[in-house]
C-alpha cells in the first residue's frame, strides 16, 4: 500500500501543509467543512479535490476538482462518482483509500504511478483528508495531489480517460 506512515516521509510541501492544517482544526476529532476557508489555500486550489462521501453504498462523488487537477488528468471528474470512472482493474484502489478514511476518520498521506506513453511511470504523492459537514459522521474529504515538476513530463503522461478506455 503506498501510504506513508508518518508526515516525514512525505516529500510534498503541498500534502504536507493540508496535513497540519487538518491536525491543527481537528481538537481531537474530524474538523468540520466550515473550517475549510479556500483563501487560507490559494496556492493549492489548483491541486484540491473535495469529495461528498455516500455511506450506503459506499459512492464518492466529485464536489469539486481543481484545474491542475484537471491538467494532469485529462478530465474534469467534478460531479462524477469514483466508481463510475475506474476501470475493473485499476492499480491503485482510489475507493478502498476512499472507505478507509471514512472508516477511521484519520487522513491518508500516500504516493501513486500512473503510467507514461514510454512506458515509465511517474510518480507524485497525495493527502485524504476527511470533513465532517455539520454533523459527527465523515461526510466529505478533502484531497490534495502534488505533481511535482509535471511540465517536463505532461505530454508523456497517459491520460486518466485513456488508461480507463484501455483498461476496460
């Protein structure tokens, strides 16, 4: 499992910053929603996702999707379920990271490949980070991906629909 067992293992300074502001907003618990304030992440918009979590059965959808996002992916997922966009036989298991959260109400700080048109992989890391939305119960997470100097390498990157359309 790509995830990482303690913050410093991260290289990413964007995960990493999403990270202790969710330690600093938690008390203890889930911070909720309405402490995220998108001012106090202007530099990272371009790379957050914010997901609505469906318990039952386990969906996630899209709520929003940042244009780095999007850039790197090759497609908009905002307002798209998760499970409608992966293929069967996806490498990472997004919706397993996904219930995971959910389950244990505690951030998931990880690293993933996709491959590239050379057949390389290229590698950039991401944070799960869970909300509450006016209740107890984990309803929303907020994700981060960190790209790292993905210019040198955007046109070499298969895109996400592409790899799906392939895989399936």
């Amino acid at each position: 499992m790509p995830a990482f067992k303690i913050e410093d293992e991260l290289r990413s300074d964007m995960v990493r910053s999403v990270h202790r502001w969710w330690l600093g907003k938690s008390a203890g618990d889930v911070p909720d929603r309405a402490a995220f304030d998108p001012v106090e992440f202007k530099d990272l918009l371009p790379n957050l996702f914010l997901a609505d979590l469906e318990p039952e059965p386990f969906r996630v959808r899209y709520r929003l999707m940042g244009t780095r996002a999007v850039e790197a992916t090759g497609m908009d997922v905002t307002g798209r379920y998760l499970d409608e966009l992966m293929p069967s036989d996806i490498e990472e298991p997004w919706m397993d990271h996904y219930r995971r959260v959910f389950a244990t109400r505690r951030p998931m700080l990880g690293w993933t490949e996709v491959p590239t048109t050379s057949g390389s992989r290229f590698t950039y890391e991401f944070g799960l980070f869970p909300l509450r939305n006016g209740g107890t119960q984990v309803a929303q997470v907020l994700a981060i991906e960190d790209y790292f100097d993905l210019t040198s390498t955007l046109l070499e990157l298969v895109e996400w629909r592409d790899a799906c359309a392939l895989r399936a």
